[in-house]
C-alpha cells in the first residue's frame, strides 16, 4: 500500500481509468468528512455514478439512494437522492473551492448536505464560503478530468469503489 499522510482520513476512490487519491479535511468540516468515511465503509458510494458533470466547472456524485448503477437505477432520478442518515449542517470554511477540492452538493437550504459531493474541475471561487469544502485529491485528478460529461451524461461514469485508506490490506 502506498505511505498516506493519514490514512484515516484519507478516501481511495477507484474510477475506470484509475485511482483517485482525496484526503480529508477534518479539521476544517470534520462531520462532513465523518460522513464520507461512513459511507464508503458501508459501500454506500460503490457503483454509484457521477450525474452532473460540467465541462470547465465540477463532477457530481454521490446520491447513494438513486445513482447506483447496480442496484434499482433510473438515471432520471440520479442526484434526487441522499443517505438514510440526517443531513448536514454547513461547515463553511475560508478554504477556497479550488481545482480537486471536494465540495458537499446541497439543495438551497445551507444545512441540507448529505451523501452527494461534487469535486471542481477548475477553481470555483464564486462558491466559496456558500458550500463546504471537505476534501482536496492529492493524487489521480487526470482520472477526474476524464469523466464523461452531461447533465446527466447519456452513459455515465461511475465510482467503482469508494475505500477509507486505513482500511485497505498493504
């Protein structure tokens, strides 16, 4: 297994072009980083695709309810969907949404965040301190850029398997 700063807070995320490599920022929103662990230790995100992804702006994903491309999947309903768990409180930060930072996906409500989370393509200032940055790849962000694009795409990318690295067999 490769050397993690921190492997608890450390999120492999495999994607079919490769591994993609987010650490956590749980000193900055530390429920909003709690949350992902869950999930991917439950396989919560395991084959669930990526339903809005937009050219020059952020990949979306995470909607554990509709977006699982094995299991009950209507691609109209991915990203209406969340966890079973309450959803989030904002954890709003001065971390900039800058390229490969990991911002929580959210409805108009600030406290509405959940299980979907979008990572930004480029820097996305105009988002700052109006959605809880979270997470920042580290590594495989050339597997990022090669998700297939569309509001949802007509056949989309998918997380392969989501891992906490600390849980992962060296």
């Amino acid at each position: 297994m490769a050397e993690y700063k921190d492997p608890e807070n450390t999120i492999l995320m495999e994607l079919k072009t490769g591994t993609v490599v987010i650490e956590l920022l749980p000193e900055i929103a530390p429920k909003h980083a709690e949350r992902m662990k869950e999930l991917a230790r439950a396989g919560s995100y395991d084959n669930v695709v990526f339903h809005r992804v937009i050219d020059g702006f952020m990949a979306q994903t995470g909607d554990v309810a509709n977006g699982n491309a094995e299991k009950d999947f209507n691609l109209r309903r991915a990203g209406t969907g969340a966890s079973e768990l309450p959803d989030l409180p904002a954890e709003f930060s001065g971390i900039p949404h800058d390229r490969g930072t990991l911002g929580a996906a959210r409805s108009q409500n600030p406290n509405s965040a959940n299980s979907q989370f979008f990572i930004n393509f480029k820097d996305n200032h105009f988002l700052n301190r109006q959605y809880t940055v979270y997470g920042r790849v580290v590594s495989g962000m050339e597997h990022v850029d090669q998700i297939v694009r569309g509001e949802p795409p007509a056949t989309p990318d998918r997380m392969i398997s989501v891992k906490v690295a600390a849980d992962v067999a060296s």
